[in-house]
C-alpha cells in the first residue's frame, strides 16, 4: 500500500471515529473547562499494516481497593471511566482466537480472581449501557500480578508484523491478550 492510501485510511478511521462519537452521543457534555477526573487517553499500534487503536477514560486507584472492590468480580465493567473503551481496527483481525472485521467496537470485561472475560461489542455508549445483545464474543484470559500503575492503561508488548500482545494494566494486574493480523 502506497503512502497516500495508508494516509488516507488513517485520515478515514479518524473521522469514523469521529463521527461514531458524534452519532452515537459518545461523547460526554461537561459543560466546563475543568480536567476530567480520568482523563481520556488513546494508544494505537500498526501491526504489520493494520492499524489497531483503543480510545479510553483513565481511572485513578486514589488509595482505593481495585478489583473485587470498586471493580466488583464477576460483573460487566465498562474497562474505564465515562464513555465505554473504544476499539477500532482498519483491517480484519483474529483476537485470541475470534475474527474480527475492520471498524468500530467497544471492549468490556468481566473482572476476576483468576480468569477475566474479555467482551467485544458493538455498542459505544456512556458509563455502563451495557448491551448484551450487543457482543460479537467473549474469551477469557488470566490476570496476571504486576508493578503498581496508578491509572489505568491500555499498552502493547511483543509486537511483531503479525501479532501482538494488548495490556490492560491497573493497580497491581495486568491483563494480557492477543491480536493476530
């Protein structure tokens, strides 16, 4: 793919986005000036020649009990603050085992001691609007024990031209999975 076409495509997932946001009221009316108490954050990562990006709220532990606590075990969270985490891909994709076609998405989980469920979904909406009817699939993953993170994030590790691992990474866990391009 020339430049111009891959320019192109980043300029066209940007403005899908954009207008998802828009579409859906997405996006949350402040009515002020002041910082978000979790700020939003987006990570994105091109894998071989897909473009992966996740736009997110970004909690804060402020001397809170986590998961089991304010994230209570065995229920949908939203992965986040304010608005649902929003996943877009430019190209279709196999996430630990799930195809997945190019656009826009929502990732939830269902937290857990020993295992987390991972929920891709196609409804963006504020808090916690969770639809179930709404998931394409769900697989689980295990958490695994970390370094302290003070707000929440989304990373990528071990990434080659075609896979790489996404971290979902808050207080002292980290929840790893793979997307394959």
């Amino acid at each position: 793919m020339d430049l111009l076409k891959k320019l192109s495509l980043k300029v066209g997932l940007i403005l899908l986005l954009g207008l998802t946001i828009t579409s859906t009221n997405w996006a949350q009316e402040r009515g002020n000036e002041e910082p978000r108490t979790s700020p939003n954050a987006t990570v994105s990562q091109t894998i071989g020649t897909t473009d992966i990006t996740f736009t997110y709220g970004r909690p804060a532990v402020n001397n809170r009990e986590i998961f089991g606590e304010l994230v209570p075990y065995g229920d949908v969270w939203r992965t986040g603050a304010n608005e649902s985490t929003a996943l877009v891909v430019s190209k279709d994709v196999t996430i630990e085992g799930n195809k997945l076609k190019a656009g826009t998405y929502s990732l939830y989980t269902i937290p857990g001691k020993d295992k987390w469920t991972i929920i891709i979904n196609t409804k963006l909406s504020w808090g916690t609007q969770y639809n179930k009817s709404k998931d394409l699939f769900r697989f689980t993953v295990e958490p695994q024990k970390a370094d302290y993170r003070e707000r929440m994030m989304f990373y990528f590790e071990e990434v080659t031209n075609k896979k790489a691992t996404v971290v979902l990474h808050w207080d002292e866990t980290k929840v790893p999975f793979t997307i394959k391009v």
